[in-house]
C-alpha cells in the first residue's frame, strides 16, 4: 500500500512539472518580444502596435519640445475574462533603458498629444471582459538611449502563479 501511495507522489509531482513548464513555454528564454505580440497577465493581454518618436507635440507657442526624443506608444489592453473588468490607468506601464533606468508615461505630454491629434485621452479606462481599449502612452527619453524596451506593472493575480508572475519580466523593444 504504502509503494501505490508513494507511485501516486510521484505521479503528481510529475504532472505539476509538466504544467509548470508548458506555463513558462509560452514567451521566448530571454524575455524580450516585439510589436504586436503579447505579455500576458491573468485574463489580460498587453501589447504594443505602434510606437513613433518625435521632438515635438503639438504646434506653435504651446508645443512641447523633448529634452529627448518623445516616444508615441499606440497601447492595447485586451481583456480575455468572462465575467470580470479590467481597470488600468496610463501609469501601467514604464520604459526601461539598457542600463536599468525607468521612464514613467508623460501625462502632460500624453494630454497634449490629444490637443493635436485625434486620441482621446482618458485618465482611468475600464477595460469589459471579451473587449479590447488602446491607449498612446508617451515618454520623454534621453537621446542617448539606443535600446527603450516597455514593461508592465501590476499585481499578481490568479492566473500569474504558474508562470512566477512573468509578465513583470516581459520586455516589448522599442528599437
């Protein structure tokens, strides 16, 4: 008896393994992917469609000049729940440089970017289960940077435990 109950240890133990594996399969070893693929979160998938640099926004007397190069980030949220909403703000995701250093979204810049552009911005969005949002996130980066990538923030949640909460270690590259 005690042989049958050990077998079935084993078994199981096998069985989290190959689960646990075929969870981390799902992103390339380095943790780095380009436009139009997607970081994955719970129910949540997060990617980058577009992304434009520029000096300026906006036109005149009241455009905004980059100290760098403004990144224009065209960003989607799909939310793959059944039941649940998705509420995300423009804070959700960051730039980081090859040398670690973290860029936050400009929400001056992104407000201004609505003025001369057709975007609309929204502070707070609210994403319902099997739709999607987009938002353009913008970032003033150093010249200097030559390899941006964008990650995103947020909380572990149910659909995070098997694969270690990657999506915080998911790199979209912006170069």
């Amino acid at each position: 008896m005690k042989k049958l109950h050990h077998f079935r240890d084993i078994i199981n133990i096998a069985f989290i393994v190959i689960i646990l594996i075929s969870c981390n399969s799902r992103y390339p070893e380095n943790n780095i992917i380009g436009l139009n693929q997607n970081i994955h979160h719970d129910d949540f998938e997060y990617s980058v469609t577009n992304f434009i640099k520029a000096k300026e926004i906006g036109e005149g007397e009241t455009k905004l000049v980059a100290s760098g190069n403004f990144y224009l980030i065209s960003f989607k949220v799909e939310n793959n729940a059944k039941r649940v909403d998705h509420p995300w703000d423009n804070s959700i995701a960051y730039i980081v440089d090859e040398n670690g250093k973290e860029y936050e979204n400009n929400l001056p810049a992104q407000k201004k970017l609505t003025e001369s552009s057709s975007f609309g911005w929204i502070e707070k969005h609210v994403t319902s289960p099997g739709s999607s949002d987009t938002a353009i996130l913008v970032f003033d980066i150093p010249e200097a940077i030559k390899t941006p990538y964008l990650k995103i923030k947020g909380e572990t949640l149910m659909g995070d435990v098997f694969d270690g909460g990657k999506f915080r270690k998911m790199k979209i590259k912006l170069f």
